[in-house]
C-alpha cells in the first residue's frame, strides 16, 4: 500500500525497474493523484544514466590470457585428437612461433622405450600344460567291439533262457508211452536213486563203474516206446527242425520232445543229484510201468520193434558219451566250487565256458554231416 | 586364453612389460619378481582372458603387482608435486635421453606410469585408465600435468646447460 509515508522507497524502485508490473501500475496511479507527487517522480527518472556507446578500449587483445601449453598441444602430443583436430594445432602452430617451440619441447618430452632393455630370462616364463596323450582307435575298431559285446550278451541271455527251461523242466523227463502222453517224473527226492543207496536197490552201482546204458522199458513190438534220449546242446538244432530228422530216419528224437531235454544243463543235474547220492542208478529192467525217476536210463528214443536191438546199442553209445561229457562238466563244476576263493576268476570262467558252448552249438548246426548223424556233445553217432 | 596364446604373450610382451616396470621400480631384480608373478597370474587366469586383450590385461596385473610391491617395500611416493628441490642438486645432463630420465624419475609413480604406458606402448587415455583404475579424466589431468613438469624440466635444464 503506497502512502505519502513511504511513496519515496517506491519511486526508487521504480526508477531502478526494480517493481513488479502490478507495483509499477499501482505507483503510476499514486502519482497521478497528486501533481506534486508525479512530478517529483519525473525528476527521478530524469536521473537514470544512459550507456555512451562511443567510448571502447581500443585493443582488447592485449588484455586476453593464453594458457602456457594449451591443451591441444598435450592432447597432440599424446596422439588423442582426431584428424581435424590435429590439423587445426598444427595450422596454430604454424600460426605462432611461440606454440611451435612448446610443441618442440613437448616433443622431446616422449620417452622412447629402450629394446636393449629385455627380460633377462624369458624361459622361466614361458609355460607347459601337462598332456594327456590320447590313441586314437579307428572307428571300425569301436564298431566290432560292440558287434563282439553284442553277440556275447544275446549268447549269455539265450543260455540263461535255456537254463531256466532246463530248470523248470526238469522233473519232465518223461517216459513218453504211445501216443506221446507225458508223464511227469517223480521228483528228485523221491526217487529212489536219489535218497536210496547202493545197498537198497539191488541195481545200483557205483557211479563210475555203472554203465550208462539204460535199459528201455520195451513193451511188446506193437507198442511204440519213446525213449526220451536226452541230447546235447548240439543236438538242439536238429531237434528244432523235426522235420528233418523225420526224413532222415524214424528213430530221431521225437519232435515233440522239449528243447529242455535237450540240454546239457539237464543232464549234468541229473548226473550231478545221482553223484550226490554216490550211486548211478541203473533201472530195475523189471519196472517197466514206473517213471524213468530221473535218472539217464529215462532218455527215450523213438523205436520200432525190430529195430530195438540196435536202437539200443546206440542209446548205450549215445549214453556214455553223453554221461562222459556230464562227467566232465560235473567236474569242471566241482573244480569251480574248489576255486571259489577266486570268485571274480571263476565268474569270468563260467562268463567264458557258457560263451564257448553258446559258441558250439551255433557251429554245431551248422555242420552239414549232422543230416546223416546224431551229435552229442562232442561226438557224433552215425544213425544208419 | 591357450597355452600357445600365453607363450607367444610372453614372446611378444614380456620385454615391454619388463620395461615398463624396470622404468618405474628402477630395480632389475624386483622388476623381474613383478614381471614373473605378472605372467604367473596371466597363466593362472588364462581360461578367462581374450587373447587380444592379453597385452592390456597383462600391463592391468603388473601395474597392480608394481604398487603392490612399491606399498609392501614403502616406498611409494605420494607426493604429487614435482621434486623441483632435487634439481639443483644434479649434475648437468649430457643429452636429452639423460636428461628426460632424470626427469621421469622426480615424477612420481602414478604420473611415471600414465607417461610410461602412452609413450612405450602407445595406450589410449581410457585404455591407460582401464589399466590404472583411473577415470579417463583423470589420466588426461595428470599425464598433461607431467607432460608440462616434465618440459619445465627440460627447459631449465637447457638453462642450467
């Protein structure tokens, strides 16, 4: 609010254009009441000095300051300024003598690295990363070692498989009466060969001195007796394809029969129950309607009646080869269980002696005499 | 980083880095300690470190491995002003390669190394910067600085001569 107390403080401020817009208006309205007032105003801002604009200092350039080395020369110097900016130092250079003896001074400012200044011995530094030296295998040799793998597990499962068939078809030794009705075998125990000792039956020998043959319960020659002969691995290729055998000669293994009869495995568990009982038992040829118990004399073989004679014969012989290979495995199975303290040998034993038999019986059926003839294990019987 | 990378770094920059270092610590035998534990570190490292920036990260670990030392013996000099006291009691230079090592040597160690790594190996501000820890700024500020005490040197000197 402007009085006449203190209108003197806004009339400087106006003069100084240092009053707002509203201010300035309210100021002007004060004065304008009042002639004394607006003309004191007016000599106020008769007092307010203008600029001369003739007056000038002549030479400014003596006044101004240039730095001792301009930074454009340090940054030339250290290589730091692009293409045009090193042409414009060096076009000021060229300009003032002055920048041109900085830049010559900085110039010899640049340390120039020494090469005859070298690391005394530079093979301590130098570093080796321990090798490992691999041999390269061609690839064909990866591919036969998987190959080998292979066949060695498919060999070791089909004998597992033939195995247990042989397991659980072992009481099955059958006498096959005519028409092929199985009977199933009395089990071990109660056989009377397997509990029984020598001195019970009357018929019992000992096991090495007991011969193999078994003789056939043979009924009257309008009877078909089958004779269930049990062969080796070998023979379980042929036994596969019947009707070959057929053609070949009536008195082939029974096509019928199982594989599990078959097997080596068999016989040697049966061969191994009667050692175990340290007898054979040979048959009471007196029991003709009695199981086969067990024991090798149940091997059948499909017979006519006039051919009973020979068929027996080669029973016999077909018999004791059989039972001497069983033997012989029976006592590879005994060795194994004396060499149980190196179980890890005997496993890798077992692992390679099952291979070579899967082995055996692969070549066996592949060996073209086997048409004319009978292979047990190792030994092939003639049939004519 | 493999094996025959680290071994042609030590081909190619094991003199530079040795002189670098020599130029600074002044000491063969400690020079050589920090140029060997450089490339030990390198050799550890060497799985996580480019090839093409070895040259760079090999300067980045003896620098350190410099101060480190220089700290470890005491005898890192903090001052940041040119010792313009030891002037006067030098002997006259007899060329200017004396003359201008007389004078990195009152620089101290920091503004010693900025010249160092642009002068021998040629590094950029930010590429001196990455190797010392400095801002690019810095490097700038300081470098010019000893760039000028440096000439101040060489100009009094030519006076004294």
């Amino acid at each position: 609010m402007i009085t006449r107390d203190n209108y003197e403080e806004f009339f400087l401020l106006y003069v100084d254009n240092e009053l707002s817009a509203e201010d300035r208006v309210a100021v002007e309205r004060f004065a304008a009441g009042d002639p004394g007032l607006e003309e004191e105003l007016r000599s106020l801002l008769g007092c307010r000095l203008k600029p001369e604009g003739n007056l000038s200092f002549g030479d400014p350039g003596a006044l101004m300051k240039r730095e001792p080395v301009p930074e454009e020369l340090l940054s030339y110097i250290d290589g730091e300024l692009d293409e045009s900016g090193r042409k414009a130092v060096e076009a000021r250079v060229q300009e003032d003598p002055s920048l041109l003896r900085e830049l010559g001074l900085l110039r010899q400012t640049v340390s120039i690295p020494d090469p005859l200044v070298m690391f005394p011995d530079k093979q301590v530094l130098y570093r080796r990363s321990a090798r490992v030296r691999v041999f390269g295998l061609p690839p064909t040799f990866f591919r036969v070692a998987a190959a080998a793998v292979i066949i060695v597990a498919v060999g070791l499962l089909v004998l597992t498989r033939t195995n247990r068939t042989g397991k659980s078809t072992d009481p099955s030794l059958v006498i096959s009466k005519a028409g092929n009705t199985q009977i199933p075998a009395a089990p071990v125990a109660d056989r009377p060969s397997a509990g029984g000792s020598a001195a019970a039956r009357p018929g019992a020998t000992k096991a090495h001195t007991a011969s193999p043959v078994a003789p056939s319960p043979i009924g009257s020659s309008s009877v078909t007796t089958s004779l269930a002969v049990v062969q080796g691995t070998r023979q379980a290729g042929s036994a596969r394809n019947p009707d070959k055998d057929n053609k070949n000669d009536r008195r082939t293994v029974t096509p019928r029969t199982p594989v599990a009869l078959y097997s080596k495995a068999a016989v040697r568990r049966e061969v191994a129950d009667n050692r175990g009982a340290a007898n054979i038992d040979v048959p009471d040829p007196g029991l003709k309607d009695q199981p086969a118990n067990g024991s090798l004399a149940s091997m059948a073989m499909v017979t006519t009646g006039d051919q009973q004679a020979e068929n027996r014969e080669l029973s016999s012989f077909a018999t004791q080869a059989l039972l001497k290979e069983a033997y012989a495995d029976t006592e590879e199975d005994e060795n194994d269980t004396m060499e149980q303290n190196s179980r890890k040998k005997s496993k890798l034993r077992g692992i390679l002696r099952k291979v070579s038999r899967v082995l055996e019986k692969t070549s066996g059926s592949d060996d073209p005499d086997s048409k004319h003839g009978v292979l047990i294990g190792n030994l092939q019987i003639a049939l004519k | 980083m493999t094996e025959n990378e680290y071994n042609e770094c030590v081909t190619n920059y094991a003199d530079n880095v040795y002189r670098f270092i020599l130029k600074n610590l002044r000491h063969e035998e400690d020079a050589r300690d920090v140029v060997q534990g450089a490339f030990e570190k390198l050799w550890k490292t060497r799985r996580d470190v480019e090839a093409d920036k070895s040259k760079s990260y090999l300067f980045t670990i003896a620098y350190h491995q410099m101060i480190d030392h220089l700290r470890r013996t005491k005898r890192v000099q903090l001052r940041e002003e040119f010792r313009e006291e030891a002037r006067v009691h030098d002997r006259p230079a007899h060329n200017l390669k004396k003359v201008l090592e007389d004078a990195l040597a009152r620089l101290n160690e920091t503004q010693r190394s900025l010249v160092l790594l642009k002068d021998y190996e040629g590094y950029s501000y930010e590429e001196i910067g990455r190797i010392t820890g400095l801002n690019e700024s810095q490097v700038k500020v300081y470098l010019h600085r000893a760039r000028i005490q440096l000439k101040n040197y060489l100009v009094s000197v030519e006076n004294i001569i």
